[in-house]
C-alpha cells in the first residue's frame, strides 16, 4: 500500500462498463517523511475520500481484489481513509490538526 493526498478528481463520460459508478481521484504520492512525491496517480474510490485528505492506496491486483473492481482494469484503489499517521513516536499528519 502506499500513502496519498487527495488533490483532485477525473471526470470520464465515456468508459469502459466495468468503471461505471466508480469516483476517480488524483492523488498525489506521499513519502515516509510526509512530503508530497512529483508523481500523481488515478485512483478509483468506493470509500468516500474527500479534496485533501490523506488515503491508502492498494495498487496493481491487489486493487482489484476489492468487492465490485475483480474484472475492472483498474491499477489503484483507494482502501481507507487516513486519520493520524505517525513515525518514531513523531506525528506525520493527523486529519483533526489538518481540518482544524
């Protein structure tokens, strides 16, 4: 799994059947340090991310094993919504500081 930020959505009208229903989000990479990576990346959600918050993302097959997405030609797929995330007793984000 791998940590992003929700910075935006995708809008497609036209695609394939298996991906209807599904939001698409962009998010961006997030790196052990708690700093933004340059890499974006779609990803599918069923979880209800919203702009900004901090998600799990389960990518490759492993996006597909969720319920709903087995035959989807999806490569990531947001599993959870972040609430603290901390490394060695120090706190990288916590979603009550960021939407205080």
């Amino acid at each position: 799994m791998q940590i992003a930020k929700v910075r935006g959505t995708v809008v497609s009208n036209q695609k394939e059947q298996s991906l209807r229903g599904l939001k698409l989000l962009m998010v961006q990479l997030i790196d052990e340090e708690g700093q933004l990576l340059p890499k974006y990346e779609v990803a599918g959600d069923r979880v209800g991310a919203g702009m900004g918050e901090w998600v799990l993302i389960s990518r490759g097959s492993a996006a597909r094993q969720i319920e709903g997405s087995e035959k989807s030609p999806i490569d990531a797929m947001v599993v959870g919504i972040i609430d603290t995330v901390s490394v060695d007793n120090r706190s990288l984000y916590s979603k009550k500081e960021d939407y205080r």
